[in-house]
C-alpha cells in the first residue's frame, strides 16, 4: 500500500490550498485517515483525522478553517485548507490505519509541502 500525497504549494496568507491523498494497492477500506504536519526541529502534530463513520477532529489551530472529508470508494482523503496563515507552512503528511490486521497497520505518505508567504 502506498499513499501519494499532492496539492501542496506556495500561497499567500489568506489563499487556499487543498491537499489529496490517495491510497493505491489496497482492497480494504482505512479507518481513520488524517493529515499531520511537522516544521524543522518541531514534532509531528496532528493537524485533522476522520473516522470511518464521518466524525472528524481537529487541532485548534486550524478549526473554522480546514476541512477534512474522504472519498471510501476512492481510498482517498482530501484536506480543504483556507485563510491559510504564514504559520502554517510545514511538510503536511497524511496517515491511515487499517484496523482489519492484527496488529494494527499505520501508513504515512512522503510528504508535501506547504508555504504560506505573508
């Protein structure tokens, strides 16, 4: 299984972006499937998840202005991205668990990046 992310750039403060994440070679259906983010010498933290049911959760950082939604039939998470501020650039990476193997499985995409120039 692999994620490949895409929709990353630059934008300046106030634009929008909005960040796919498509999940290829898989026959199951994801759990939850988020978006991350990390900066140089920062930890990842999470930026947006939803669940397989619909329910959604945010970082406070972003909420009235991300939005997070999936497509189950595409295996694919998008993350809607507006009013963007210098402060959230980063290297933004989307994850998915698959609950229906024993241990669970965790897969991460490679990355892309998003800069927000004031």
């Amino acid at each position: 299984v692999q994620l490949v992310e895409s929709g990353g750039g630059l934008v300046e403060a106030g634009g929008s972006l909005r960040l796919s994440c498509a999940a290829s070679g898989s026959t199951f259906r994801f759990n939850d499937m988020g978006w991350y983010r990390q900066t140089p010498g920062k930890q990842r933290e999470l930026v947006a998840v939803i669940n397989n049911d619909g329910s959604t959760k945010y970082a406070d950082s972003v909420k009235g202005r991300f939005t997070i939604s999936r497509d189950n039939a595409k295996n694919t998470v998008y993350l809607q991205m507006n009013s963007l501020k210098p402060e959230d650039t980063a290297a933004y990476y989307c994850h998915m668990t698959a609950t229906i193997f024993f241990p669970v499985r965790y897969y991460w995409g490679q990355g892309t990046q998003v800069a927000v120039c004031s």
